[in-house]
C-alpha cells in the first residue's frame, strides 16, 4: 500500500476495526462511513486433524509462536501490511466459528444459493 502515502491519491477506507499500525492515516470504514459492521479480514494460522492431541497442538503453537516473534520473520510479514496478532488455539478456533457464523449470515441475507 506504498501508494497510500502518495497525497495526490485519496485512498478508501480499510475494513478493520482499527486504523493499520503500517498506514495509520488510512480510515477505518466505520470512521469515514459510519458502518461500523464493515469489517473484513484475513487470517493465516495453522489447522490440525480433529483429534489430535492437545501436547501436539500446545507443542505447535509454541513453536509457531516462537517463529512469529523473530526479527526476521516479523519484519517479512509486517512488509506486506500485515500485523501479527497472536492467539492460543481456542481464540483462533472461536474466530473461525464467528467467521463463518458471519459468512453464512451474509450468504443468507444475499439469497446466494448452490446450483
């Protein structure tokens, strides 16, 4: 989003909840718009066969956690835009929950169907 900092370019609002830690200058939907609900986001974490045990899933998530905390690798992904956010195991499966909770409320309201 380098063009973001180019004043002669009006830039939209983000999706989020809150102002991006990297394009602080950016509005949030909610603030330019007044719809706070317009929020959408992307998550990248790591999935498990249902069943495993949960010393493999603490064992992954420490490890994991670790990795995400190196200068090298947060600085990669803070160069795309994006912020790290770190959760336990249980966080990340509810969010996924209320994704698709949230997802499946809009496919309703929009009367999409499979055919």
């Amino acid at each position: 989003m380098k063009f973001a900092l180019n004043p002669t370019i009006q830039t939209c609002p983000i999706a989020s909840d809150k102002r991006s830690k990297s394009h602080p200058t950016v509005p949030t939907f909610a603030e330019s718009t007044g719809l706070p609900d317009l929020v959408v986001g992307a998550s990248i974490g790591v999935l498990v066969k249902s069943g495993t045990s949960s010393e493999i899933i603490d064992k992954l998530a420490s490890d994991i956690g670790e990795a995400m905390n190196s200068p090298d690798v947060a600085s990669k992904i803070e160069g795309l835009g994006m912020e790290i956010t770190r959760s336990v195991p249980k966080q990340y499966a509810d969010a996924i929950g209320d994704e698709q909770r949230r997802y499946g409320e809009m496919v309703k309201i929009s009367g999409a169907s499979i055919d």
